[in-house]
C-alpha cells in the first residue's frame, strides 16, 4: 500500500481540493488573530509549514514504537518541543514580529491542524511522504492566511507589509480606511467569502 | 470581590470565542446541536477550572524566573520560563487523559455522553490559551486563577450553547445559498456574534 501513494497528490491535494483551513476547518483561531497585517501572517505561515513538516517525520519515524494509549502526550510533546525553538529562535532574529503574535507562537502547539495530520497521515505512513504531507499542508494553511492578511491591511490599514498602497489623492478625495477590517471578526467573514468563492466553483465540497 | 469581578470579565468582556477567538475548532465542528455543544461546554469548563490553578503553581513555584528559591539560595537566580510551553501543554494532556480515565471508571453515564469529546479537549486552544494569559497577567493569587479558569469555562459554553441553538433553526427555518451552507454561514453568524460581543468592552469592572 506504501508504495502506491501518489506524492504529487499528497502534496498539492491541501492547497485546493482538501486545503486544511477552508475544507478541513483545522487550525481557525490563528487564522483569525494573526492576520491583521501582512507580515505577521506570513511569519506564522512559515512557522506552521517548519512545525508541522519536522513534526510529521519525527511522529512518522517513531509510529510503531508509540504506545496507542498515550500517544497523544508524545505528539503533543513532540510538537511542543519543535514549538520551543520556533519561539526562541523569532525571538532572536525577529522581536518585533514575535512580539506581534505573542501567544499565538505558542498556540501552534494546540494548532489542530498537526494534531489532525500527525493523527490521520504521520501515523500510517513512511517519512518521506509525511514530511511531503506536512509541506503541503503547511502552504495551504499559509496561502490562506496570506490572502486573509492580504485583504484585511489593503482595506483595513491601506498599506501592504507596511508600505502605502493607496495613494493620497484617493484620501483626499475622501476615501476612507475601512477600520472594521482591522478587527477580529472581520477575519471570520473574509474566510466565510473565500469558503463562498470555493465552494461555488467546487461543486464536491459543498453541504446540504 | 476583587476576584469575582475578574470572574464576570472572564464570562463576557473576555469572552474566549468572541473575544480572542479561541477554541474555534471545535467550537465550529461540534455546534450542530445543542446538546453535545453543552456536554463540550461542560468538559471544557472543567478542564481549565482544573489546569488554571495547577498550571499557576508551576509558573509560580518552578517556572518563573527565581521561583526556585525554596529550594534554597543557590537556586535564586534559575530561571525555567523558557520551558513553560513544555510544561502547560504536558499537564493538560496528561490531566485529560487522567480525567479521561476517572471518568470511565466512576461514571459511565457521563462518560458515554461526554467520552468522544474529551480527547479532543488536550488540543483545545482555549485551554492552552487560558494558561497563557495567565502567564502574561501575572495573577495575584491562585484563586484569582481558578475564577479567571471558571468564568472562561463558562463564558465558553454560553458562546457554543448559544450558536448551536441558532444553527438548529437555520437548518430548518431559512433558505441561504448553496455554497455558504454548513461551515462558511456559521462564520458569518460568529462574526455578526463577535461583532455584539464588542459591546461590553465598554464596561469597566
């Protein structure tokens, strides 16, 4: 069985087709909280892709040594630990940004999307296709919080990693940044309408 | 007095769902019907009245920088809170799994009609997150704690209780397009509810 897994599927599946944020519903609470601002949400993005990939081949390598019953301790610990050095090192390198996301670096821990994917894939299969699985999840969960961060500081803040985008003459003919973008739930009704544009162009996913 | 005020701005200024937006997985999987949305209220409200203390002695006798000093001065300047992420995410796991446990054992009933939930409760971010803020407030006292655990517990159940209650209607009272049926209306609805939620930043206590 191993040997038949399609790797090309095993990784670009998640982007679209089976992407963890929008189809699965995995890992919501960051997607909301981090993408007030491009960068941010970008940092969060490639810490998630470097967690859940190590994550997936360390779960992957020691499967068969687990005991069933405990099994969810080692995960949790295993993703903890890699969790512990994503946080040290964006501490070191990258303070304003840490300081930014403060808990939410933390909460990547309980981020159900490793839980969901060292459960259902890391579990069963060799490292090489986990670590693939992990990439592939990791940048569909990314790519969301990217077109998220994206729309929320163009409309929200007029900028985009910082810079200006809209320029002045707009202001002074009398647009207005939309604060309300700049909140929380805002979040939630953009991910409703990417879920919306998704969901009408895949027939497949959609509920009854 | 002190403490029942951060037990009240617990339950609705800081609203787990709709303030911070945490626990939002399972928030959004298991709200189909009210009463299992009140069972995973309930194991959720237990486990942080549970983890909030216990993980407030580690911060404060172990974890933080200095805690050591019991142990004698030699220790004073240790400082373990590199390793907090580590620790609070073992003691909720392994307190799951040990209430997991006791519960089988003493209580069927309740473990028949809360079991499915409670393993999905270690990865519950609401939880980790509870230990978190804790964390970053620096409590006066553990039962500061365990009030601020309660209200968020509770504050958590009134935000499922009350979506669940709203999506059993949807389901049959109402005609939305295809695509946003299910999960991308609940989003909405969670927004529209956060949005009125914002309502009681206002109040001082």
């Amino acid at each position: 069985m191993a040997d038949k897994i399609n790797y090309k599927q095993v990784f670009f599946n998640p982007f679209s087709k089976n992407n963890p944020v929008v189809v699965q519903i995995l890992g919501i609470c960051s997607v909301l909280a981090v993408t007030a601002k491009l960068e941010p949400a970008m940092v969060m993005g490639m810490s998630v892709i470097a967690v859940l990939a190590f994550a997936n081949v360390i779960i992957s390598l020691i499967r068969n040594t687990i005991p069933t019953n405990i099994r969810i301790i080692v995960q949790l610990v295993v993703v903890a630990g890699l969790v512990v050095i994503v946080d040290q090192l964006l501490k070191a390198y990258a303070y304003d940004v840490s300081k930014q996301l403060s808990v939410f670096i933390g909460l990547i821990i309980t981020n159900c999307i490793l839980m969901g994917r060292l459960e259902a894939f890391a579990m069963a299969n060799r490292p090489w296709p986990a670590f693939l699985d992990g990439v592939g999840n990791g940048i569909g969960y990314a790519l969301i919080l990217v077109i998220v961060g994206f729309f929320r500081e163009l409309l929200g803040s007029g900028t985009l990693m910082g810079f200006q985008v809209v320029p002045d003459s707009w202001y002074a003919a009398g647009y207005v940044n939309n604060g309300l973008m700049i909140l929380p739930p805002m979040a939630l009704i953009v991910v409703a309408c990417i879920i919306w544009v998704q969901r009408s162009l895949n027939k497949d996913l959609q509920e009854d | 007095m002190e403490n029942f005020n951060i037990f009240i701005r617990s339950i609705f200024i800081d609203n787990m769902i709709f303030a911070y937006f945490l626990g939002m997985c399972s928030f959004l999987a298991v709200s189909k019907n009210v009463k299992t949305a009140v069972g995973l209220g309930v194991a959720v409200t237990f486990m942080l009245v549970i983890t909030l203390p216990i993980n407030y002695l580690l911060q404060t006798y172990v974890l933080s920088s200095g805690a050591l000093s019991w142990l004698g001065p030699e220790y004073a300047d240790v400082d373990l809170s590199f390793l907090s992420l580590i620790m609070f995410i073992a003691v909720i796991a392994s307190m799951t799994q040990l209430v997991e446990m006791a519960v089988e054992k003493y209580s069927p009933t309740l473990y028949s009609s809360l079991g499915i939930f409670l393993p999905l409760i270690a990865v519950n971010c609401a939880i980790l997150g509870g230990s978190l803020f804790m964390q970053q407030r620096d409590f006066p006292s553990v039962w500061t704690a365990l009030c601020a655990g309660g209200g968020w517990g509770l504050g958590w159940l009134l935000a499922i209780a009350a979506i669940a209650a709203i999506r059993e209607r949807l389901a049959t009272y109402s005609n939305i397009p295809k695509p946003l049926r299910g999960i991308g209306i609940t989003f909405i609805i969670t927004a529209l509810m956060g949005i009125a939620f914002m309502s009681f930043l206002g109040i001082k206590i």
